[in-house]
C-alpha cells in the first residue's frame, strides 16, 4: 500500500537488493541502456561485506569481499544505475502491470519489471540476552572480534561449514573452543569436521541448544540445555559466536510472491515467479547453492528475462497502438 | 586510513579538537571489517540528514586510537567497531559491534534531536 504523496519517478526496472545478484542484474539492464533503481535497505554488497577474503571467484585470485562489491557498485554506477542504500521499502504494490515501490515512506518509484535480489541474513538465536550482550561477548563475526579472546573459553554455536570453520580459527585466540549443535551430527564438508573433531583445543556438545546467556555487563556463561534429556548446564565462557545459516528475506514479500515451505522465493529457470513482471535472484530464491557465483549467475538471467519481457511487454503495445490506427 | 567516505581522525590530538569544538560528535572507531562497514555506511547515509552532527570515524588500530579504546564507556566491549558519541565534549552514549541504520538514527535522535 503506498501512502506517500510525493511525485511517482518511473524507471524500467526496480532491483530491490544490492548485493551480488541485485548488481549484475543492474549491470546488465544499465548496459542495455534500460533505467534501473537499485534499493537496498542495507549496505551496498550484500554479504559480501560479511567476507574477509573472497577465494573461489573466478579471475579474481583473492580479492576481500568488501573490494569485490565495491567494484560492482562501481560498475553498475558506470553503467547508469541509480542505487539507493540504507532506505526501507515501505510500500509497494507489484502485482499489477506497472509496479510502484514507497521507500522511506516518502519517495515513490514506478517501473515496469521487479527483480527482488533480497538475499539472506544471519539467523539469530532470538534470546533477549543475545541482543542485549552483542559486543559484550557475543559475536557473529569471528575475524572481527577473536582477538578480543585471548586466553579465553568461548563457545561457537552451530554445525555448518562457518561454525566448524571459525571454531578452528578462533583457537588461535581463545584457550578452550566449545561447539555447540543441536543435531546429533554435523552438517560441515568431512575436512571441515575432522579439523574441528581433532583440534585439541575444541570440545564439542551435540544435540544441545542455548537457553540463555548469562552475564551483566558482560558474558560470563551459556545455559545449554540437552535435547535427549531436557537436562541444563551452565558453560563458564566469555565469548559465543554464533553461526546458524541464514534465512531468506522476504517477509515483506509473504502473500505477494509464491515461497516455498521454506520462505524461499520460488521461479522458473529463467527467473521468473508466479507474478508477471516480478523476477527474483540469488540467495533469496528456492535453490540448493548460495555462493557469489551462483548470485551472479541467477543475476544475469533475471536481467536478460526482463529484457526480454520488456521487449515483448514494448511490441504489444506498438501492436495495438498499430491496430487502432489501422 | 579507513576507505570510507567520511572524515577520519588520525590522532588522540585530533579527536579533542573535533570533541570541544563541535556540540554533537560521532565517532566509529574500527576496521574495514563486516562489523564496521555497515555502521560507516550508516553514518555516511545520515550525515546529510543530521547537519547538527559531525560523523567521523577512526582506525582501531592505530595506537593514537587508544584515547576511545581506554575510555570507561567502552571498558567491557569486546565487538568492532566501538562507536562513541560525544555532546559537549562529554560521552553520551558508547555502542560495541554492528550497529543497524535505525539503531544509530534511535541515538542520534535520543542524544542530539533532529
Ligand atoms: C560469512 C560469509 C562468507 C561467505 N563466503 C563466501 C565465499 O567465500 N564465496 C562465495 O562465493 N560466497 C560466499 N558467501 C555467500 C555469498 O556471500 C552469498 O551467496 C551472496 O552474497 C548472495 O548474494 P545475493 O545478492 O543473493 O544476496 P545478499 O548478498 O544477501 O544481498 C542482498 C541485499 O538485499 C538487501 N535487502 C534485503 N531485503 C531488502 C528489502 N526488503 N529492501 C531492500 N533491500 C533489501 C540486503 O540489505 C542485501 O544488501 C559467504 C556468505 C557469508 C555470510
């Protein structure tokens, strides 16, 4: 529902998400001398700014992820792309042939297609004690902030490759690393798991999950509680780090866009979802592997989509404007 | 030096002249790490919006940085960046780790008023 009074600008297409999917579709779109609107309510770069070293894109032999999306940024801009970060989007209409987009509750934009390239974002534990100790003692960003643990007994909560990962990493610092998990295995590649199953310093705790964590102006302990028995322990630890996967974002998109069970955007193979003109991309659709590469492969195919739907959407019109006169 | 678009400070020195020139300060002192850039991105994003504000940020490393890194606000922070907010030369408020868009307007609005 749009509100706001302010004076409608139209662009061809509207990308909601800058990181790397939202981009390249940008990029593409600006290239082919469409207008594109780019909005993030974040950080140009997505999680890519969550990536200290990005080692697996191809041509780029180790570049850190904050670099890699400012190169995006800055192509998308070369090619024309308006970008718009940090504003909320807080109307929007997109079900009809032309879309309107409220952002801030102040400015409107219209456009003919949509790309929602929203991504994800960390999955927190939603205890009041995590919010309220973030910084004084809990993190999600190990490279950040193990320093800060030298000597120390922390815990890592989660079981994928970035908790199993870090947990290694962050024995440089700390004296003891205890994983935490609520499965009774592990969901990490076998060499991630072994690394962190042998490394001396790592205890590791299954099918367990935090309750609570305790601590003043600090964090001093971690209530876990054991899944088989419902019994709780108190764990003395002075940093966690949570590591628990992502969820896509696209709660503003629930009964607008088709998800499946899991709240992902579905599509076609070209991109396409259930809503005409409304296309999507990257780590927010319904697929199997997120990574950079995939994000900017899914990008292009939106965009080269959309091309083509404008292109058909143009040719109906010239048609019918044509038929009249005739 | 930070690759943000805001003005850096450089010196213990630096930052006091900054602090007791000017009545409303913030300051996000920490590196060009996940945690740190949204906050700089944040403040580059308001320093428009906030005239009666002057946004600068600082690099933790650098030892002259420990004059926020030793102040009593931060004592217990153990999440980058520390970002430190100033009024009339005073701290009026310090936040350890990421900071979101809403959370830094929230202070600025409490601390300084639009
Ligand atoms: C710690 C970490 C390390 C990683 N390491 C690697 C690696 O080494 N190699 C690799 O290939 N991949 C890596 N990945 C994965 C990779 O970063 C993601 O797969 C990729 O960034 C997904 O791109 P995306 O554009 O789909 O979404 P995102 O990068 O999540 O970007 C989505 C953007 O949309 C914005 N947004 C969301 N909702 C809205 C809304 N309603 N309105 C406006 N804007 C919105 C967000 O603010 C965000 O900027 C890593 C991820 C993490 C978290």
């Amino acid at each position: 529902m749009i509100n706001s009074v302010n004076k409608m600008k139209k662009y061809d297409t509207i990308i909601i998400g800058a990181g790397p999917a939202g981009l390249t579709s940008g990029i593409y779109l600006a290239r082919a001398k469409q207008s594109v609107l780019i909005i993030d309510q974040g950080t140009v770069g997505g999680q890519m700014i969550m990536t200290h070293k990005i080692a697996n894109y191809p041509g780029v032999i180790d570049i850190s992820g904050y670099e890699l999306a400012n190169n995006m940024k800055a192509q998308a801009k070369e090619f024309g792309c308006k970008i718009i970060s940090g504003s909320k989007i807080t109307g929007m209409d997109i079900s009809g042939g032309i879309k309107s987009i409220e952002v801030d509750g102040e400015d409107n934009y219209s456009s003919d297609a949509v790309i929602i390239a929203a991504g994800g974002e960390p999955r927190s534990l939603g205890l009041e004690s995590e919010k309220r100790l973030k910084g004084k003692g809990i993190s999600y960003c190990a490279t950040c902030d193990g320093d800060f643990f030298q000597d120390q007994d922390i815990v890592v909560v989660g079981g994928g490759n970035s908790a199993l990962e870090e947990a290694v990493s962050l024995t440089k610092y700390a004296r003891s690393v205890t994983i935490i998990h609520q499965f009774d295995h592990f969901q990490g590649f076998p060499h991630a798991i072994k690394e962190a199953a042998e490394h001396p310093k790592i205890k590791i705790i299954l099918e367990s999950v935090v309750e609570e964590f305790n601590g003043d102006e600090n964090l001093n302990s971690v209530i876990i509680k054991n899944l088989k028995d419902g019994s709780l322990k108190e764990i003395n630890a002075s940093g966690a780090f949570i590591f628990i996967g992502y969820v896509p974002r696209t709660g503003p998109f629930k009964g607008i866009i088709a998800l499946n069970q899991k709240d992902e955007i579905i599509t076609d193979i070209e991109m396409r979802t259930n809503i005409s003109g409304v296309f999507a991309a990257g780590d927010v659709i319904s697929k199997r592997y997120r990574q950079v590469t995939t994000a900017v492969s899914d990008g292009t195919i939106a965009a080269l989509s959309v091309l083509d739907f404008l292109n058909s959407k143009k040719q109906k019109i010239e048609y019918s404007l044509a038929s009249e006169v005739s | 030096m930070l690759k943000t678009n805001l003005k850096h400070i450089q010196s213990a020195s630096e930052l006091n002249k900054v602090v007791s020139e000017n009545e409303n300060v913030m300051v996000c002192c920490g590196r060009m790490g996940p945690m740190c850039i949204p906050v700089y991105d944040a403040m580059e994003n308001l320093e428009e919006k906030y005239e009666n504000v002057k946004f600068f940020d600082m690099e933790f490393d650098n030892p002259e940085a420990s004059v926020i890194r030793s102040l009593p606000e931060c004592r217990n922070f153990s999440g980058l960046p520390f970002t430190v907010y100033y009024k009339n030369g005073k701290v009026v408020k310090a936040t350890s780790s990421i900071q979101t868009k809403d959370e830094v307007k929230a202070i600025l609005n409490d601390k300084f008023g639009k």
